[in-house]
C-alpha cells in the first residue's frame, strides 16, 4: 500500500472546509463559451442532461458519454442570454473544445471559444460560504444550480456536485484581488489538495479524473440524477435508459472505512475474489482512513466487509445527492 500516513491533512483547513469556509484556487479549470443560436439543442443532442430547459441564469451539471455509455467529460452549463459558459475539469477545456467542435455539421449555428485565458475561477467551499460571500459583498445565489452576474464576475451555487459551495468566475486580473477580499472576510486559503481530498471523499463526491473517466458510466458513479430520462436521444442513450429500465447497474460508487490507508488503484477483494477498485483514498482528521471504490453488487451494500491488499474496509453506501 502507498504510505497515506505520510500525508498530513491541514486541521485549520479541514475544519473550514467542514464546518466554516475555505477557498480554493482553480487555475487549470478552464471555461469555454458556446455562441450562435443553435448552442442550446447542439449541447442537448450530444450530453445526458436537459440542456433544452435551461433559462438564463440556470445552470446545469452534463456529462458526454462516449458510445457505450463511458464518461467522456463532466461539465457544468451555465446558461446566460447570449452564450452558453460551460466549466470545465482541470486540464479539460482544450479537449472538450476539439471534441465540440469536431461535432459541429455544416448546418449547425454554433461557435466554439476558449476563454481560460481570459477569465480564473475560484471556488469557495463549506457550509459558512454563502455568509462569507454576503460579507465579501458578492453576489449570492439563492437555489442550487443558479448563477448572478455582477459587473464582469458570474457566480455559481452547486450542492450537488463536488464539495458544496460557490463557483465564482471572473477576469484573470481580478484573481488576485478577489481572493485578497474573500481572504480578508474570513475564507481559509487550502494550501493544497490533501484538505479538500479528505472532505471530498467523506462526502462521497466523485471528481473527474478519478472517478469521472472512461472506466465507468455515470449511472456507476453516483451521477444517475444528470441522466434526464425525458429528453431526445445522445451518444449512449440507449445503453443509459436500458441500465436504468432493467436495474443492469451491476456496479457502483461506494465509501469504504478502514484502520489502515488504502491505496488508489488497488483491487478490492472479496473471499479472495475481485470486486472492484479504489479510486480515492485519504485520512481524514476525524474518522481516519476513507476511500471510494467502484464495487460490483452484491458486494456494494452497506456493512459488507471487502478487502484491499490485505487491509479489511467496511463498504458504507452513498446516498443520492439531494434536490
């Protein structure tokens, strides 16, 4: 096993990210922009949410699946009156716009920009963040999945989706000064990613490039609730809705708890036999070492005792996020 023990979680930093507000900075997120009148129905043929519905000033999390219903990119669309912006993982926005821009027919009224240069984004985590942002005096969303504007600089509330918190976007000379403002109202700077890990993880978040890849579906990862079921067809549609109508989800995202640290990638085993892998591992500060692993069923239900090289792990299971 990889020596976890050796990594020691921030305990200012953790307890902001659990209990007051902490910040972290996001220089390699990107941010595309989807122009022209057709970017609307362009998004809703090609990835699992409803895309069609969005209202300026709504946002919605997507995910574009290859065809045999794989995670190809995970990303959030915020709808606004002449664009779509569209939040991506780290070092995916290159990526996603070749791809984007590859599906594009010749009658499509759509174009394609990169404004990672341009525009940073900043997220600030925690369940003290919107009054923190109040006393900032920046723009604070009031429902989940809703952005507001305000001279240049968008910010974005999601519950569901990574640790919970504030997006907020803004021009890339303004970095600095904002986090000096939320710094200054009391956010808690993460120095690194062992803090926000650890928190993730207990949470039961997938992030992509752990669990958010091409070796799951996101009906595997916990991310059934962004697979609209009423909407027209998109590349692994059918394999989705079929999963979903004959309950064929023979895996999925789990929390396991453990006393030793588990190490990522590593097999976990039951009666000698193979039932998954860890996909992230941390030490928490409070509860010790947790990971996520993607289990196949039977073995994916609370209380099963699984093995990882050797180490026991108790499988606890993660609840949907909630509406």
């Amino acid at each position: 096993m990889s020596d976890l023990t050796a990594v020691s979680v921030n305990e200012n930093e953790y307890r902001a990210l659990a209990s007051g507000a902490a910040l972290q900075l996001r220089p390699q997120y990107g941010i595309l922009l989807l122009g022209e009148r057709d970017r609307a129905d362009f998004l809703q043929r090609m990835t699992t949410n409803d895309i069609a519905r969005l209202q300026p000033g709504q946002a919605a999390l997507t995910v574009l699946t290859s065809p045999v219903a794989r995670i190809d990119a995970v990303f959030s669309v915020l709808c606004r009156q002449d664009d779509l912006m569209l939040l991506t993982a780290a070092g995916q926005a290159d990526s996603l716009r070749q791809h984007l821009q590859s599906q594009i027919f010749f009658m499509d009224k759509v174009t394609v920009s990169d404004e990672s240069g341009n525009l940073g984004r900043l997220r600030l985590l925690g369940p003290a963040a919107g009054e923190l942002l109040q006393a900032a005096g920046l723009p604070q969303p009031a429902s989940d999945d809703h952005f507001l504007e305000d001279d240049g600089l968008a910010v974005l509330r999601q519950e569901r989706y990574d640790v919970p918190g504030y997006e907020i976007i803004a021009s890339v000379n303004a970095m600095d000064a904002l986090q000096e403002r939320l710094t200054d109202a009391g956010a808690v700077l993460l120095a690194g990613a062992d803090s926000y890990e650890a928190r993730r993880i207990e949470l039961g978040r997938p992030r992509p490039g752990t669990e958010l890849t091409d070796a799951f579906s996101p009906l595997e990862t916990g991310m059934a609730w962004v697979c609209a079921e009423d909407k027209g067809c998109y590349t692994g549609q059918e394999i989705i809705a079929r999963q979903l109508t004959y309950d064929k989800v023979t895996r999925t995202l789990v929390r396991l708890r453990s006393e030793l640290p588990l190490s990522e990638g590593a097999a976990v085993s039951f009666d000698g036999r193979a039932v998954g892998t860890v996909t992230s591992s941390a030490v928490s500060p409070t509860t010790g070492p947790v990971a996520l692993a993607v289990l196949k069923r039977p073995h994916n239900t609370e209380g099963v005792e699984v093995s990882v090289e050797g180490a026991a792990a108790h499988v606890e299971q993660i609840l949907p996020p909630g509406r």
